[in-house]
C-alpha cells in the first residue's frame, strides 16, 4: 500500500493549522480544479470525531463520490480520516501537528490502495501516487496560505 509522507511548516498557532486542516469550506477551496463538492454528511464548518462527509469530484475526467469519516481526534494534535465508501480499496489519512519554536509543523501520512488487483497496483505505480501526492501538496499550500494570511475564522473545538 503506497505511503504519502509530507511535513509543511506553517507560521500560525497549531490550532489554527488543526481547525484549517478540517474545514469543509477551506477543503472545497483547495480542490477548486476538481470542482469538488461537499454532498452529504458534514457539509459546511470544521469536521468532527465521528462525523463524516460524502465528497464529488472530478479526476481523470470522471466524477467520483468518496465518504470519508474521523475515526481518531486529539485535539489540537492529530486526527484522522478514513474512507468509509468509494472509489478505493483503501484510504487512510493521518493528519499531525506540532509545535516547533513559533511555527507548526503539519504531517500527512496518507496511505490507500486502488482497487482492480494487479492493475490498481500498476496505476498506484505509474501514476496514481504521484497524482494524490500532487493534490496533497497543493491542499498544503492553500492551508498554508490561509493560516497565515486568511480570513476564514476557526473555533477551536467546534
């Protein structure tokens, strides 16, 4: 099963990281190129233990839906989210914070697995990875950008 490990220093307080890395609107935002929706589930304000929302997007010019679910939540350190129902075998994201001097270190730890047997693995070879690597670095950056700069407001614990 393939392993997306990627750390990003953000100059803003871990909570504000923690509460951008799980809001549905700053998600949305970030994935503008894949016209992705939030559908059903937590659709709107900042995801939850327990709570799970149902994306709508568009990748490889085909529309895919993709449930997702916090199954882990330690705030304002770690929580994770896993695909409960789409277009994976497996998808497991682990998201992680901590404090380093003034900056936040985010970690994604983001494993899965396609579906199809030898030809999953062989997309997950020839492309597949790179292509989730791609859309998790540029996620990074719009968190990045908005922790720093932004306006969306956040509250912890919401």
């Amino acid at each position: 099963m393939p392993a997306i490990i990627l750390k990003t220093l953000i100059n803003a307080p871990i909570e504000r990281c923690f509460d951008l890395s799980r809001s549905i609107e700053l998600h949305i935002q970030s994935m503008q190129h894949s016209e992705e929706q939030a559908i059903t589930g937590k659709v709107n304000g900042l995801i939850n233990l327990g709570e799970s929302v149902t994306w709508r997007a568009k990748h490889f010019g085909i529309y895919f839906e993709m449930t997702n679910k916090i199954t882990a939540f330690k705030y304002p350190n770690s929580f994770i989210d896993e695909m409960v129902r789409g277009p994976f075998k497996k998808l497991h994201h682990q998201h992680a914070f901590k404090t380093i001097s003034n900056q936040t270190e985010m970690i994604d730890i983001f494993k899965f697995k396609a579906p199809l047997g030898i030809l999953g693995w062989l997309a997950e070879k020839l492309f597949l990875t790179r292509y989730m690597k791609q859309l998790l670095l540029e996620r990074n950056e719009v968190i990045k950008r908005e922790a720093v700069g932004g306006s969306i407001k956040t509250k912890p614990k919401e």
